[in-house]
C-alpha cells in the first residue's frame, strides 16, 4: 500500500510541478509580451492623441493670435477715435467667437496728452458684449503693471500670459494674448501700447475634458510655469503646479520631467503625478508654451491583459487539477496489477512456489514481470528438486566412503604392541588420511619364525582408485612377500603383475624391508619411496638407499636389495612424503630437516612415543591447515641381539642380497 | 505681567487692596454682574497682505483660542490689495496692523503716530535674485539693469542698499507675480525668501540656476513684519496692546510647535479668502517664517517681540540717509513695552 501510494504521490507531484511550472513561465511571458505590445501600441496612440490635441489647442490659440497682431499692426499705422477703438474690438469679437475680451490699453499720455491712461476692453458678458474702461474698473493694481500689460511691453514682443483671474477685467480665469503696438519718434520706435485677446480657461478646459480617454484617463493642460490648467480633480486648477507635486511626493524624477515639459519637450513617460501608476505622453502647445499632457491609468490599460490572463491562469489551474487526477488514476492502474503481483509473490520468497500469480492481462512490462515471476517459481522448484536428489545421493556415496574408510582401516595393522610375545623388536605405525579414504598403507607381519616383513606404500593420488589400487598392491606384496622373501624380487615381481594391466597408469611409492630377529639383518628395497631415518645411539641420520622405480607404471623394473644390521636399540623409522611435505599456513613445508631434529631429541623414546611426538609436531606446524596428503609412519626398534647401538658414523653394512 | 506686579513693591499691593475693595462693594451694590462673563474687549488686526503662512501666528492664535484666553475677541481683517494696514489703523477701521518697520518709519514721519508693540520677524527676509544666464553675479554687476522692485515701502530696503552701493538701476515696478522675471522683462527680481523665491522654483527653476543676494547679508538688516498701532490706541489701553501682543506671541510658537495644523488653519483662511491655496508653498513659508522670526533658536523658544535697538537705528539712519524719510523717532518714543511701561 505504502510502495503503491508513494509512487502514485510522487508522480502527481512531479508531473503536475512541472506543468504547473511551464505553465507560469508561459502565463508571465504572455503577460509581459502583452503588455509590452500594449505600451508600444499606448506610445503610439498617446502620441497621436496627445499631439492632435495639442494641435487643436494650439490652432485656436493660433488664430487669436493672429486676429490680436492684426489689431496691433493696425493701430501702428492709423490714428483711432475713442469710438473707432471700440468698434475695431467690437468687430473683433464679433469675428471670433472664442475671444472672451480684448483690450486695447496705451501707455501713460500715449492716447492723447490730457488722460494718463486709457484702455478701452470688452468682453462678453452674459450673451452680450460689454465695454468697460481698464484704467478705471483695475482698483488696486493698475492695467500698467498687470502681467498682460507689462510683459510685453518690456519684451517689446507678442506673448501669452500666463492663465490669472482678471479681477476688475473680465473677472474669469484667462489667459491673455498680448501684443504691443508702436508708433515713431525720431526713427526711433516706442510702444505706444499693447492690444489684448483673452481666452477663457473654461472654454479650453471643456475642448480638454471632451476627450474620452479609456473610462478614467484624462487630458491636462499645464501653463508655462508648470501649472496645472486643467485637470479631473478641480482643487488642482490654478493651486498645484507639476513642481509643486514633485515637492510634495518628492519626486525628483517629476520635477526633471516638468522642466523638460516647460522646456519645450515632448515624452513618454511612466508617470501619472498621483501614486496610481500610469503613463503619461506630454507634447508642447507651441504658440503659448504651454504642455498637453494625457494620462493613461496603467489598471485600466491593462485590465484587459490582466483579465485574460487571469482567465487563462483559472483554466491552467483546472487543467493542473485535472492532469493530477488523470496521472493519479493512470499510475493506479499501473500499480494496483504491480500491488496484487507484491503480495502474491511474497509467500514465494519464503519458499512456497505454488502460489498463484495474478493472471496476465495485457503484455505489458507488468505482464512481462508476471511472466518471469512464475517462469522463475518453476525454475526454482526444479532445481530445488535436483538438488534435493543430488544431496541424497551424494549422502549416500559419503556413507559408502565412510565404509570404506572403515575396511580401509580394518585392512591395516592396528593391534599395538602388535607382537607382545617377541621382545628382540617394537614396531609401531599409524595412518592419518587426508581424506575418507587414503592412498597411504602400511603392513607388517612374519613370514617365517624369524623374518619380519614389514612396508610402506604410497599410492598416488588419493580417494577410491587410489584405495582400489591400495587394496591390490597390499594383497600382491603380502602374498609374494610371503613367497619370495628378498624385498627386490618382491617389488619386482609385484611391479610386473601391476604393470600388466595398468591401463590408468595408476603408480605407488613402496619400501619394503625384512628383519631378521634374530640377527638385527635387515633387508630392504626401495620404489621411489622417501629414504628412511635411522635412529641409533650416534644420533640419527638419513640412509642412502638406492632410489629405485616407481611401482607400478612400467614392467621390468630392476630393484636392489640392500642390507643393514641393525644393533640394539636402532630404530628404523618409515614415513610417507605426508609428513615432510605437511604445509601450514605460510605454505612452508616442515621439511626432512624438521624430522630429523625431532627424531634426535630422545633416544631413549618408546617407537609409539616417537610417532606420536612427530605427529604432533606436524600438528603443531601445520596449525590446524588442512593437509592435502595422507600422514603414515612406520618405527621398527630393534633390541634382541645384543650388538649395542650403531654408532652414528659407522659405515653402513649394506651389500646385495 | 503677574511677575511684575509682584515685583514692584508694596504700594501696588496697596492700589490693589483697594482696587478689590471698591470691586467688591460694587458688586454688592450690582449682585447681577456677580454672575456675568467676563467681558471680552472687541479688538481687529489687519495683516498686511491676504491670508498666507506669513501670518500663520495670529490666524492660528485666533483659531486655537488664544485671543480669547487673553481677553480678547479678535477679528482679523482682510489684507492684500486695496486694503493698506495703514489707512486701516488711520481710518479705525483697525486697532492693530502688522507692518513692516520701514514702512511704519516712514507712515512715522508722515505724521502718523504709529507705535510698535511687538517685532514678530527679526531679519529681513528680503532678496534680490538673477538668473546665472544673465551673468549678474555681484551687486555692481545689477548696475544699470533693468530690476523689479514693488511699489512702496517695499523697495524701501533694496533702494536703500542700491544707493549705499551707488549702483543705479532701472527700476521696473512689480505687481504680485513673478512672470516678468521669468520671461525675461526684468533682469533682476527683488523677492522674499518666504514667498517670491519658491515660486521661482516651484516654476521649474533650479536654485542653482539663481543668483540670489539676500539683503540682510549686505547690511541692510531691516527687521519686518511687526505690530503696530496708532499710540493713542496703545496708550488707551495699554492692557489690550500686551494681550493682542503676547498672544501673538503664543500663535506663533503653537504653529511653530505643530506646523500641520498651523497649515490647515492657514488653507482654510486662504479659501475663505479666496485666493490660490498650495499647500507645498504655505510649508515653505511657514518654515522660512520660522527662520526669520527665530534666527539662531531652531528649537528655542520664541524671542519677546523687542525690536533690536540697532536693527532699529540702523533702518532709521540709512533711509533718512537716503532721502527716505526727515528724521525718526526716539526708539523709547517708538516702541511701547507693556512690561517696560508699569
């Protein structure tokens, strides 16, 4: 459940993480795409409104200026009546509906030497045209010192004021096109006075708020000082200038902008002079220096993107929650066959094969498993079944070996002291097998009342040939020892009858050798066996005996019989290659060396007593290694003639039977 | 004022004594009175322009009811175009007038016997200010320059510095706007710090665009805004004179004290009033006000309102050098002290 669960949980995670995850990067790229696309096509269209609304501002603006420098130039050239000013302004309005006022104002004693002042003005006033008297009806002020007035005539050029309340004028918010008139002196020209057209701020503010920008984005006028003419929030008009609200928000980045807007420039900018973000597009009204500037309100402008958007996130999200499901249940059905599959094949591996797997459905790698899972099932239970057969038998041919060990060993002398009635001899012997059944014997047994024969043998190789072998080779020398009774036509009469049908090539290494009890003589021949030790009061030493040939693989081998007199005492010691060539664990062999130091320490020691002291010696050696070859020992001790011991270099009394 | 009458002794204590007892036997004569307000003296005071942070001191002494805890209830005239503080004070429109000392010297030496009760700023505040594209970057430079100076005792200060210099100008007249400078009409604008100078660059100017020569560091440290009244009006009563003139005194430290309420007060007047109302500009004024009228004493408290002797023989010496003025009064004769008369 758990392994099921895990999978099917790490999948929808994994899967629906990264849909999820290439669907953000897709949502916000489209977005930023889109919005990207969208400020381009913004820039392009806040230019265009921004600069035919200016252009419509400036042309009115424009056109009065031009009418007012037509009065001027007019008054430069003729002489007017009081009435001829009047009418000229009169006839002025009357032509140009969007003049609000003008004036025609002198300097001090420039309409004629008795009035200081004169300026006549009309303006409309409730339908009607009105005419008034500046230099009268300006009460603190006079019309000399209003910025209308006063700029022009100390630039000695045409301007436009900035937007005032004319109080005791036209008592409106306007703006004033001022252009001054001149007359001669001397060449010299002088202002004579100053002609003026005015403009109602209301009525550029209604052209300004006629246009529909989006539902809450606006059109704002700001005047040459920065000042904003005309904007949504009224308590804007004529209080707040564009560095104003820079200083307020201190925004340094607002007030660069306003320069640049009063400079003269034009731009784009991300800005909307509130903290709701926006953009803005500022384009110069040329004639009075004034700035167009239109707001786009950066929610609105991109409700739409953000509205798709959100559309597309609300479907992404249903589309993940569905990809979840679909994975959930697409990884069920994967898992639940690999589930039943799990629990059925968990009594198979503690060993009952005979369960039943889940039937294969599909062909699938499940199926495929399935498969496999009782292909393997079969496949155990066959081979756990040989293998049960096979441990049977190899029991069976173990107990068999065992029993031959046994007859083996049966078959050797192993009665000791194996002659208690005969004191002139000790004779002592014994077999280790390396394994059940060895190739090692020994033997030993009179042939006559005074003739004891006695041998060692090692058949190559080891287990049941090398004991079949054995078997033979013990039963030929017992016999023809019996019958022969010189150890070289022994061995060579034995040789021939092993040669003659040898097909396996099978050899063993023997010596044979006869005492003569009564006389210490003794007589052996050797087959390739190990020299034996002699052990006599001199000390102890190996004889030099003639090697001779292998028993066994060639018929016709000669083998000489040697001789020696034993004295009292001497031991004749026999041993089989098992014991020089005992390894331990370094793989050093203990060695001839070895044997003869051990043989040396007690001469007095019993035969039994000097078996067991090597055998335990090779023991210790081999420290518990396991030895790949038989450990056999044979000790004759002669002590019935009275000849004492031999000493150690005497010359050995060997000659040819 | 309750320090001094303790101080001077025992024969006040006695007046006083006595003052009680013909209190108190009136009252028994008239039990009603036992039970009436204190009367409030009725007293009006015109600043000498309309309302703005210049004057935020006594708009907001009056809004926060400072007047009326010094016994007084105070109007505040309308100022600005039209309405001369002076012509206020002669015709009785009004007690009380703020003004500057220049102009109260000369009003002085017309025959008008004005009196300064209080000297609310103590610097001038005055500039005269160009353009570094004009290359004006020294006094001398602005000789025979074409130079914007307001009508009246307004160019009382630069005139007076000009002539100290020897530098002669062509003088422009100026009304309340700051266009003819920056179209370029005049090379040279005379401005105050509070006032003309933001609207400069609150017109899209850079200070570092601007020369600007503040007076006071040329020598003519002519102290302004101040209050006056006629001395017939002070001597009549003395006790209202110290009332309008410590609680003043009071307005100012408040708006210093809480500067966003002393602007909202001052908004509200500048609507009621109707004139254009930013408030960005009123902030600046009102911290130049401070500046001039604590010069040295960020975060002291309030000077008493004494008109500096020297600043005073100062103003007085160089306009009558200049032609301004005959002569000038005694400064005991021209200043009344309520603490300094009893």
């Amino acid at each position: 459940m758990r392994f099921s669960k895990s999978i099917v949980i790490r999948m929808i995670v994994v899967i629906t993480l990264c849909s999820a995850g290439i669907f953000a990067v897709t949502l916000v790229v489209n977005y930023l795409q889109s919005r990207s696309m969208l400020e381009m096509e913004l820039e392009e269209n806040a230019r265009n409104l921004a600069s035919s609304l200016a252009n419509r501002v400036d042309a009115e603006l424009v056109s009065v200026a031009k009418v007012t420098e037509g009065m001027a130039r007019s008054l430069d050239t003729a002489e007017y009546s009081r009435e001829g000013l009047v009418s000229l302004i009169g006839s002025m309005l009357d032509a140009n509906p969007s003049v609000y006022g003008s004036a025609i104002a002198f300097e001090p004693y420039a309409f004629n030497k008795q009035e200081r002042l004169y300026a006549p003005y009309l303006f409309r006033d409730e339908g009607a045209v009105k005419a008034i008297r500046l230099d009268a009806s300006y009460r603190y002020v006079p019309y000399l010192y209003q910025d209308w007035y006063q700029i022009p005539v100390e630039l000695q050029a045409p301007v436009w004021s900035e937007p005032y309340f004319d109080d005791g004028g036209g008592n409106a918010t306007m703006a004033t096109c001022s252009v001054p008139f001149y007359y001669s002196s001397g060449g010299k020209r002088e202002v004579k006075g100053v002609v003026s057209a005015d403009i109602r701020l209301d009525s550029l503010t209604q052209l300004i708020s006629s246009v529909r920008i989006l539902k809450t984005g606006y059109a704002m006028l700001l005047s040459r000082n920065g000042m904003v003419l005309t904007h949504p929030d009224s308590s804007f008009i004529m209080n707040e200038s564009i560095f104003s609200i820079a200083e307020e928000r201190r925004d340094p980045v607002l007030r660069e902008m306003g320069r640049k807007m009063i400079a003269g420039e034009s731009g784009f900018v991300h800005h909307s002079l509130t903290d709701e973000p926006g953009w803005m597009y500022y384009a110069p009204i040329r004639s009075t220096g004034w700035t167009l500037a239109v707001v786009f309100p950066e929610a609105e402008l991109f409700e739409n993107v953000r509205s798709l958007s959100l559309t597309m996130a609300g479907i992404g999200t249903g589309g993940l929650l569905l990809l979840a499901l679909v994975v959930a249940m697409a990884t069920r059905s994967i898992t639940l066959p690999l589930r039943a599959l799990a629990s059925a094949t968990g009594p198979m591996a503690s060993g009952n094969f005979d369960v039943e797997l889940p039937a294969v459905r599909s062909n699938d790698e499940i199926g495929m498993l399935t498969s496999s899972f009782r292909m393997m099932g079969k496949s155990l239970k066959e081979y756990i079944r040989n293998l049960t057969e096979t441990t049977a038998q190899k029991e069976r041919i173990q107990s068999e070996l065992q029993m031959a060990t046994d007859i083996q060993a049966s078959l050797l002398p192993r009665i000791f002291p194996a002659f208690p009635e005969r004191p002139e001899f000790d004779i002592f012997a014994s077999m280790d097998a390396a394994k059940e059944v060895g190739g090692d014997f020994y033997d030993f047994f009179f042939i006559d009342d005074s003739h004891l024969c006695f041998l060692i043998a090692d058949v190559a190789d080891k287990g049941v040939p090398a004991a079949l072998y054995m078997m033979v080779a013990k039963t030929l020398l017992k016999s023809e020892a019996q019958r022969l009774r010189d150890p070289g036509v022994i061995l060579e009469h034995v040789n021939n009858i092993l040669a003659e049908d040898n097909e396996s090539c099978m050899f063993a290494t023997v010596f044979c050798a006869i005492l003569d009890t009564a006389s210490g003589e003794l007589i052996f021949s050797n087959a390739g066996h190990n020299p034996p030790l002699l052990v006599g009061s001199g000390g102890v030493r190996y004889l030099d005996v003639k090697p001779g040939f292998l028993l066994g693989p060639v018929p016709d081998s000669g083998y000489e019989t040697e001789r020696i007199t034993l004295r009292n005492g001497d031991v004749f010691f026999l041993y089989t290659d098992g014991v020089t060539e005992a390894k331990n664990r370094e793989d050093e062999l203990f060695g001839e060396q070895r044997l003869l130091e051990i043989l040396q320490g007690d001469f007095s020691m019993a035969v039994e007593d000097m078996v067991h002291a090597v055998r335990s010696s090779v023991a210790g050696f081999a420290e518990g290694a396991a030895q790949s070859d038989d450990i056999t020992m044979v000790a004759l001790q002669y002590t019935g003639n009275g000849i004492s011991s031999s000493a150690i270099d005497a010359p050995l009394i060997i000659s040819k039977s | 004022m309750h320090e001094r009458q303790r101080s001077t002794g025992s024969l006040l204590f006695q007046a006083f004594s006595l003052m009680v007892v013909v209190a108190l036997l009136s009252l028994a004569a008239y039990p009603s009175l036992l039970h009436a307000e204190p009367p409030f003296k009725k007293a009006s005071l015109i600043p000498l322009w309309s309302p703005q942070a210049q004057f935020a001191g006594y708009y907001v002494a009056l809004e926060k009811g400072l007047y009326r805890r010094y016994g007084v209830e105070l109007t505040i005239l309308n100022g600005g175009s039209g309405n001369s503080p002076v012509e206020a004070l002669q015709s009785g429109r009004a007690d009380y007038a703020v003004m500057w000392l220049t102009t109260a010297l000369r009003h002085r030496d017309a025959g008008i016997r004005l009196v300064n009760i209080s000297q609310v700023i103590q610097r001038s505040s005055m500039m005269l200010i160009s353009r570094k594209s004009s290359r004006i970057d020294s006094l001398q430079g602005m000789n025979g320059k074409k130079v914007g100076l307001w009508d009246g005792d307004l160019s009382i200060p630069p005139l007076t510095l000009f002539s100290r210099r020897g530098i002669t100008i062509r003088q422009v007249p100026l009304t309340n706007t700051v266009n003819l400078f920056l179209r370029g009409g005049i090379e040279v604008t005379s401005a105050m710090w509070y006032n003309e100078y933001h609207v400069i660059l609150n017109s899209g100017v850079d200070a570092d665009e601007l020369n600007a020569v503040f007076l006071s560091e040329q020598g003519v440290n002519f102290p302004e805004d101040g209050i006056y009244g006629l001395e017939k009006t002070v001597k009549g009563d003395p006790a209202l004179a110290a009332a309008i003139a410590d609680a003043s005194r009071e307005g100012w430290q408040y708006a210093f004290d809480h500067p966003e309420e002393a602007l909202d007060i001052v908004m509200k007047y500048m609507l009621r009033a109707h004139v254009p109302a930013n408030r960005m500009h009123q902030k600046w004024m009102l911290n130049r006000m401070r500046d001039i009228i604590m010069p040295g004493t960020a975060f002291g408290k309030l000077p008493s309102g004494t008109l500096d002797r020297k600043d005073y023989h100062d103003a007085g010496n160089a306009m009558q050098r200049a032609g301004l003025i005959g002569g000038y009064p005694d400064y005991a004769d021209f200043t009344w002290r309520h603490d300094a008369v009893q």
